[in-house]
C-alpha cells in the first residue's frame, strides 16, 4: 500500500507491505494533480512498514519517478523514515538523491524527520 498526506508543507508518502508499479504510478499521479500539494513541498518517505527489497537500479528508476511525478512541486529536500534492516538501501538512495540533487536525510522515527524537514519549509501556510 501507498498513501500520501500533506501537512505543513510537508508531504508523506507512507509505504506498508509492497507496493506494485501500477499502485505507485496511480499516487504518484494523484500527487502531481491534488491541488492541496502545494509548490516547493518537503517529501518525507516513510518506509518502516515496507516489505519489499530494493536494488539500486530499482531504487534509482523509483527516485526518477518521483523527481519527474513531483517537477516543482517538491523542494530539493527529503527525509526517509526506514528500519535498521533497509540500512544499505537507505544509503544506496542517499547517494542516488544525491546524484540528482536531492538532500536526503536518514532517520529512524517520523518526529525527528519532520523537525529536520521543518527547517527547509519556505513558508508555512496560515493557519
């Protein structure tokens, strides 16, 4: 399963169980047209729940995916949330990010992605 949420500026896209290619096409879709996303969003991927393997031309096909899915909806910063057991995947995708321009920080629990987040959102909606 695939699902997103945006608060904050600051989108989640949580990922439990495996999610096939048709699935992330179809939230990947979704995202580029929900008007609530706004430009310049913070990603934050949280995959502790995921039970798939990654390999890194698979992690790099999702990472293209993503950057041309979210063009400039998404600021250049993410945070993955991942298990002690995705630590090699969770590396291969830093330098992947990296490669394409992204900052991606790597942490073990939702809270302290989001504070790390916070300090790259541009603006903060009025509440």
């Amino acid at each position: 399963m695939l699902s997103y949420s945006i608060d904050n500026y600051i989108l989640t896209l949580t990922i439990a169980g495996t999610v096939t290619p048709e699935e992330r096409a179809r939230a990947l879709d979704a995202i580029s047209t929900d008007p609530a996303i706004p430009v310049g969003c913070v990603l934050l991927l949280h995959v502790t729940e995921a039970t798939e393997s990654f390999d890194e031309s698979g992690l790099a096909m999702r990472l293209a995916g993503l950057i041309r899915t979210m063009g400039l909806k998404m600021a250049p910063v993410c945070a993955l949330v991942g298990p002690q057991t995705y630590n090699l995947e969770a590396h291969q995708f830093q330098r992947l990010a990296a490669e394409a321009g992204l900052r991606l920080g790597l942490f073990r629990d939702v809270p302290s992605a989001r504070a790390w987040l916070s300090g790259y959102v541009s603006e903060v909606p009025a509440e």
